[in-house]
C-alpha cells in the first residue's frame, strides 16, 4: 500500500504558520526632538541684565522677610542686649547695670514722664513726628526730632553713632516697628534699654542707683527728673540734679499731668 508524501496545503499552511507567530510588534516611533531657540543678540546682551534683576529682587524679599521676623521677633521676646549696652560694658571693663522690669512693674507716670520729655504726640504719630520734623528744619538742625520709636529702633536694633547707613536703616525699621508692636509695648523697650547713667541701663536699675526704690514706687517728682537726665545721661543726674535738670524735671511733670488728662496717653496706658 502505498502512503501518500505529508505535503502542506497550498491554501492553509501558511495560514497556519502565521496564526502561530502571531502578529508582529509595532515598531516604536521615533521621539520628536523639541528645536532649541538659538538666543539672538539681543537675548545674549541682556542675559546679565535679567540675571541681576532677578536676583535683586530676591534679595530683596529675602531682607524684607528677615526685618518682619526680627521684628516680630522682639514684639514678644526681650532683647537680652543691645550694642550700646555691649559697647558701654567693654568700654568700663565690667558689665552695664541693667535689670528687666515688665509694663506692669514700672510707675504708670515714668510712661508719661518719658512721653512729655522725649515724645509728647507719641500717641498720634504712625513713628515719625512731620511737625517735629518741619520745626527741626526751621530750626536749622538745633533741635532734635527723634521720637521714641526711633530711639527704641536706634537703640535696639542699631548704633549711636551717626551716619547715613544708620539714619537709613531707622527709617525703615521704625515704620514696621510701629506696625508690628503696641505702643505700650515700644515704651516697655524704650524704658528697658535707656541709659541713664554711666553703665546704667534700664529704669529698675535707675531708680535702684539714683533713688533706691523699685521702678514701680517711683514718684511723680522721680519720674521726672530720670526723664529730663535721658538725652545727656553721662553729664546728667536725677539724685543730684543741677538748677537746669531742675527746671526740666519740673516741666516735664506738668507735661505729665497735662497728658494724662487731655487722653494723650491712652494708646500705652488705656
């Protein structure tokens, strides 16, 4: 008998060889290159320019954001030194006589006190006096017009020492200092890191040296006299005061008095 030969089918075997490999893959297709810009002259020439423009302003915001945390910072934290209090000691060679007093430890008329010598519109100006200011300039400069924002500014966060850079920088810290603290809460400084004495800082450690009371049982007449020694410390005394610092102290308690009835006072004392 014979076998017929295994010979594939014309119509299927091809078929079915296919079916097995199953379909093929398709191909990846290729990725599209995004074209880079060339950088025209133009760009080229005001790359550097950008870079610092950018940069600038960085910096910029950085500083801005380092003042309102420094700021804010002391709103609520006693500073445990200033620069004139560290300077002072090193120039005696012994630490500066200073102990911090809360608001509430300190004689409600040593606020008004310092107000009527050193800022009497305290409560009405946002940290710069424009009367002061115009009556300063009329004055051709023999009178003062720091009010007690700057001076807190001044003396907690700068120098004494004048200067351009310093008036610059009290300029713009005073206006956030203003913004970011109550008023009674820059005269607990301002009280606190006064000197009024050689190596004498603060008005506990005052009213200790000059009268020996606690700043809280100071006297309307004390009160006065720490005030009128407050611009010239050094040459000044309120235990021993001369017949000007006298004259002075008086005044100043009157101005006292007077603030404390007009409302004037209100803003730190309620």
């Amino acid at each position: 008998m014979t076998v017929a030969p295994n010979v594939p089918s014309m119509t299927g075997g091809k078929s079915k060889t296919t079916s097995q490999q199953g379909p093929k893959p398709d191909k990846p297709k290729p990725k599209r290159t995004r074209k880079t810009k060339e950088p025209t002259l133009v760009d080229r020439i005001l790359a550097p320019y950008r870079w610092l423009v950018k940069w600038t302003l960085r910096t910029v915001l950085a500083l801005i954001l380092l003042v309102l945390l420094v700021v804010g910072v002391f709103g609520v934290v006693n500073p445990p030194t200033t620069h004139t209090m560290w300077s002072e000691g090193r120039r005696l060679g012994a630490p500066v006589d200073q102990v911090w007093v809360d608001a509430g430890a300190i004689a409600p008329v040593m606020f008004r006190s310092a107000v009527a010598a050193e800022d009497a519109n305290f409560c009405l100006h946002w940290g710069f006096d424009v009367e002061a200011i115009q009556a300063a300039i009329e004055a051709g400069g023999a009178r003062g017009a720091s009010t007690i924002s700057q001076q807190v500014v001044k003396n907690v966060f700068l120098w004494q020492e004048r200067s351009w850079v310093r008036k610059g920088l009290e300029a713009v810290l005073t206006p956030v200092t203003e913004a970011l603290w109550s008023k009674q809460r820059i005269l607990e400084l301002y009280l606190n890191v006064a000197e009024f004495d050689e190596g004498v800082f603060g008005v506990q450690a005052a009213a200790v040296h000059y009268f020996g009371v606690d700043a809280r049982d100071l006297t309307p007449l004390q009160a006065a006299r720490l005030a009128a020694v407050l611009p010239s410390p050094k040459t000044r005394s309120a235990s021993q005061p001369s017949n000007a610092v006298d004259r002075r102290a008086r005044s100043i308690r009157a101005g006292a008095e007077t603030i404390a009835q007009d409302g004037r006072a209100r803003c730190f004392q309620g």
